[in-house]
C-alpha cells in the first residue's frame, strides 16, 4: 500500500498543534509560548492596581437583612416555619465561606449563632455610623417555593401465566409509573453598606433546584438552591470589582488560560469570560487626541473541562483558540468576567 507523505506529515503536525479538550497542565503545545506583546502596558498597570489592592482590606459582619422577619412569617404553605431559619443559616454559612476566602474582606463576625437558637429574634442593622469602621453585609431570601411536575414512565411487568394452543406463555402488561419531579425554586438578596450606612451593591440571583422521584417537597433539595443562590449573587463581586485580570499562562495549545486572580475576588466555576487586547482610539471628545479602548479577541468559561479554581488563579476554557489562525488569546491578554 502506498502512502501519502505528505497526508502523513500533515496529520502528524495536526496532533502536535490541537489542543486538549480535558485540561492537563502538563500538555503544552507551541502556542502556548506565544506572548500577548501589543497588550504588556495594560498588563502592568494591572499589576500595579493589584498590588495596591492587597494592602488593605475591609473589615466585613455577616448577618440577615431586617427584611428576612418577613420571610419568617410571609405565607409560603410549602416551606413551614422551622425550615426558614435553618435555610436563613444555610445561607449565612455559605456567604461566610464565600467571603472569608475573598481579599477584599477580613470576616469580623457572623450572627449564625444566634440564629440556632430557636425563639431569637433577627435584630435591627447597626445605625449609620455604630459599626466602628465595619461594612455589614446583609442578607434575605425574598421567595421561596415549590412547584411539582409528574411524567409517567412506561414500563413492563410479568402478569401471569396463561394456555393459548397448548403453549405456555407469559401475560405480558405494560403499566405507567407516576414519576415526581420537584423544582426549589428561591430568590435571595444580598447587600453590602459601609460603615455610613451607604450601599455599595446589592445582588439578587434566583435559582431553580430539580429533584427527582421525591414524594413530597423535600427540604435539601431547597437547601442546595438557596447554596446555589447565595454563591450565585456573590459572583457579580468579580464582575464589578475584581482588579484588571490577565493571562498569566495557557496549557493545551492555547485551550486553557489562567487568569491572574481567582476566588479570591470572588471568581467561580460557571463564569463567562471576554478577552481583549487595549488599544489607542482616536478620542470621541477630543478629535486631536487618542483614548483606551478595548478591542475583544476571545470568549471562555471558569472551571469547566475540568479546569481548576484556585485561591490566586482561574482556569478558563477557552474557545477555538487552538490552532494558528485562531489564536488570539495568550500570555498578558487582558480579560474581564461577563
């Protein structure tokens, strides 16, 4: 058989130039030396905002929002009374994981406690003011319910026995199994003040949590969607306040970028991210002069393919960045989260 040279060395330059759908920080191709040049001066003020940035931090209390009073006694004939404070727990306890990992924030206190203990009531927000320099973050779960949906399952089951032309058979019966599928579904509020009383942000995320062959509403499935809410609502930190990010490195020929922070600004798995390159622009107000703008090279997702979240770094997935004629996103190629 005759074979192709050239097909040959075509292919075999093929293996060596795709990358890896699975992350594997070992396999490293030849663009992953490529180096984003153009972007290296946004690369180091980035560097420089960082580094301020980790000087200080913000002393930070966890507690529920006034406001969760309501959610103690609105009617919700689906979630009883003694499910409420421990789904308002459940969510202190998850924010505190959330910001006792975030640089931003030194966590002074939480009022978990007082919430295990039955009968407390969930007290007022400090004035403006009383804090002595603490921000309070604050939290409520506006809603929460379920709903049911039941899809019946065809199956076959043995009847009996039965004589048909002097043969045994079996009866053969085709029954419809009910099956219960039951959606949490929970929206949640959480609310940053300064030590004023000023806002600086409030986050709201709904969530919708499906279990399978329950029979009744069942109290963890809620329970992980007011997890799934609470770290949902905090992952817009990252998109308004996380510094500059960059690349600091790609693995899999370019599929995988490592972004320069991570969960410590409040970046997580699921995340949607843009990379851009900034460049000069003729100024709109000023025709004579030029101004920063961005111009987008590349799109990805936090943490899928198996890619990493860490405390100083992200790993994203990045698409259709492997081969030579689609690589824009590389070393120092700024990025942002969506």
């Amino acid at each position: 058989m005759k074979i192709n040279k050239i097909s040959l060395l075509s292919g075999i330059a093929a293996m060596f130039l795709t990358g890896c759908v699975t992350f594997d920080p070992t396999n490293v191709g030849p663009l992953d030396s490529k180096v984003d040049e153009q972007n290296q001066p946004a690369v180091v003020q980035a560097v420089k905002i960082a580094n301020e940035r980790g000087k200080f931090k913000r002393k930070v209390m966890i507690k529920p929002s006034e406001k969760a009073g309501l959610f103690m006694t609105m009617r919700l004939h689906q979630v009883p009374g003694e499910w409420r404070r421990d789904l308002l727990m459940t969510m202190d306890s998850k924010l505190t994981e959330i910001v006792s990992s975030m640089k931003d924030f030194e966590l002074v206190n939480t009022e978990a406690g007082n919430l295990a203990t039955p009968g407390v009531q969930i007290s007022a927000v400090p004035a403006a003011g009383s804090s002595n320099g603490v921000y309070l973050l604050t939290y409520n779960i506006l809603n929460a319910s379920f709903t049911e949906n039941n899809i019946h399952k065809i199956g076959t089951t043995i009847a009996g026995n039965f004589i048909h032309d002097r043969n045994t058979a079996n009866k053969i019966s085709r029954t419809a199994q009910q099956v219960d599928i039951w959606h949490a579904h929970v929206t949640v509020e959480v609310m940053l003040s300064d030590p004023s009383g000023k806002r600086i942000f409030t986050f709201n995320k709904k969530v919708t949590n499906t279990s399978l062959f329950n029979q009744r509403p069942d109290f963890n499935n809620m329970k992980a969607a007011v997890e799934q809410a609470a770290a949902g609502a905090m992952s817009s930190y990252a998109k308004k306040y996380a510094p500059p990010l960059y690349v600091v490195e790609t693995v899999c020929n370019g599929n995988f970028a490592k972004l320069s922070h991570g969960a410590n600004y409040g970046i997580a798995r699921g995340q949607k991210v843009s990379f851009y390159q900034t460049v000069k622009r003729r100024s709109v107000t000023d025709p004579s002069g030029y101004e920063d703008a961005k111009r987008y090279v590349g799109s990805g997702v936090v943490g899928i393919h198996g890619a990493p979240v860490e405390f100083d770094h992200a790993w994203v997935y990045v698409k259709d960045n492997d081969t030579p004629e689609t690589n824009r996103v590389m070393m120092w190629t700024s990025a942002e989260i969506q």
